[in-house]
C-alpha cells in the first residue's frame, strides 16, 4: 500500500466528515460520498481484508507491520472524520429539520438527483438488462418509501439490529443509511443518543453518558458485524456484477426521490420519545398543493447547491483521475 502524505491525510479526513455529514441525515449516503471522491474500492477492500489474523500478524511480525498491511491508517483517519462530523451535525441537523424542513429537504433532493445522474453514468453499456434492472429497484424502492414506519421500541436488540441493517446501506453509493433507520423507526433514537452522549459530557451527566454509551457500543457492534459480513458480498458484486448492481442502485435511488420530496402532506401524527407530535405517515404533494408556505424560491435554490455539491465533486473526482 503506497504511503500517503500529510496533505493526503488531511484530505482523506476531510472526506470523512463529508461521508459523515451526508449520513446524518436520510438522504444522499456516505458510500455515495466515497465513490464520487475516488476512496470506494479501498475502503471496501480494506475492510473486507480486516479479520482476526491481524493479530496473529502482530505477534509475529509486529504491530507496525500489521498497522500497515491492513491499511488501518486509512481506516482511522476516514473514519475518525465520519465520528466527528455526526457527533458534531447532529443536533445541527435536527433543529434544521424542525425549522427549515422545505430548504433542508430540497438540498438532499439535489443531492440524490446529482447522484442519480453520476452513478448512471458509470454504467457501460446500456442494454435491456440494465434498464429491466432500474425500474424492478426504482418501483421496488418508491413502494418501500409509501410503506409504514416501524414504531421501534428504544431497546437494545433492536438498536443492535439497526446499526446492523444501516451499515450496510451507509456504504452502498445511493442508499441512505439514515433513510433505512427511518423506515425501521429508529432514526429518532439513534439521533437522540447521540446528542445525549455529547451534551452529558458537557454537562457531566455521568448517568446518562454511561446510557448513551452503552446504547452507542451497541450500535457500533451491529454495524461491525453487518459492514464486515456485507463487504464481501459487495467486493464480489461489483468485482463480477458492476453494471447490474449500479443499475440496481440507480433505480433504488430513483425510486427514493419521493422520501426526500419537500412538500409533504400529514396523514397522520405520533408522539415521539419527548411527548411532541411528530409526522408519522405523510405524502407528497405539488407545492401548489402545500398546506403553508411551500418556500419556492428558497427550495430550488437549496436544491441547485445540493446539486451542484455533487457535480463540483465529480469534476474534481475527473481532473484528479486524468492526472494519474
């Protein structure tokens, strides 16, 4: 693995928090993030290579060596930038959402829009198969956004399944892990612990640091055991079905549109784990048809920003694989 410099770091930190900022909220994902920025095959890689050898490795050759076979390097500064943006934009993300949704939701439009246009471009060549594969996952993926939410009970198991389930969309290009924990109906959850975990230690609320914690720990094991089964199986996916698995994605991230569409009609209301009524099942509308302001101007402005994140990325995602 060839060495990276100190600026390469810095860069590859940086995508981190861009990985970590789009998995904060259900839209666009970090995977998406990863492969536009030229970081997906090695982060997949390198974690379908980390197994339990690593410590074999370490006693008989030592720990820098090991340190540097598995490229943990890559893994900690990546991820590290991914755990501070979350930690950080959480509570961000929420009073946007509560105050602005219209802005906040059009900006993850433009965002899967972008994306939807990139990822399809990767697909050569076109064929029937390809386009039969996009409209099975693009009405697979629209019918899954009309389903239900689960009412999930704020548990250990089924944090433990969450992180388990989510992990496995966080670092599929398109689909949003934060989108698959609001259909679970843990998205509330997970987003509340982590801003009880930062504010206990702010505060030095020991009770409820250890709660936040524990839940986290949790988490963190159900995405260790699904990112770790689930790369293999995507290394192999795209190594021998790239075309029908980036169809696959395209599809499912069109269909996924109407989740992040701005303007929403309420059909019904639940209370959430604070007592407030929140929006349970909801439908999309024209904006001519929003009850309220529907914000026009301001949503195709933070629409065309959300786009143009991802076209700015993909140019220079371009400009830097000429130049190798």
């Amino acid at each position: 693995m060839k060495e990276k410099n100190t600026l390469q770091h810095l860069f590859l930190f940086l995508k981190g928090i861009a990985m970590g900022a789009a998995d904060v909220v259900p839209g666009v994902s970090g995977g998406t993030i990863a492969f536009i920025s030229g970081i997906y095959e090695e982060l997949v890689s390198t974690i379908h290579n980390l197994n339990l050898k690593f410590f074999s490795v370490w006693k008989e050759r030592g720990f820098l060596r090991a340190w540097k076979l598995y490229n943990l390097r890559f893994l900690i500064i990546l991820f590290g930038g991914v755990a501070i943006s979350i930690l950080s934009l959480a509570k961000l993300i929420g009073w946007l959402l509560e105050y602005h949704p219209i802005l906040v939701w059009a900006f993850f439009f433009g965002l899967i829009l972008a994306s939807i246009i990139y990822i399809g471009k990767q697909i050569k060549p076109w064929n029937s198969k390809i386009i039969l594969a996009i409209l099975l996952a693009g009405f697979g993926s629209f019918f899954i956004t009309l389903a239900e939410p689960m009412t999930s009970p704020d548990n250990h198991w089924s944090i433990f399944f969450s992180g388990f389930v989510a992990i496995i969309a966080m670092i599929l290009p398109g689909i949003s892990g934060s989108f698959i924990l609001l259909l679970l109906g843990s998205y509330e959850v997970v987003l509340k612990t982590l801003n009880n975990f930062r504010e206990s230690i702010f505060q030095g609320n020991w009770e409820l640091l250890g709660d936040s914690v524990l839940k986290l720990a949790v988490f963190l094991i159900g995405a260790v055991l699904g990112i770790k089964l689930f790369s293999g199986v995507l290394t192999w996916l795209f190594k021998n079905y790239r075309n029908i698995t980036l169809a696959v994605l395209t599809g499912f991230m069109i269909g996924a549109l109407n989740k992040v569409w701005p303007w929403k009609e309420v059909l019904s209301w639940r209370l959430n784990s604070e007592g407030e009524e929140v929006p349970f099942l909801e439908k999309s509308v024209l904006p001519s048809e929003f009850l309220g302001n529907p914000q026009l101007t301001g949503a195709i402005i933070s629409l065309i920003i959300g786009f143009l994140i991802i076209f700015l990325l993909e140019r220079i995602a371009t400009k830097k694989a000429e130049k190798i």
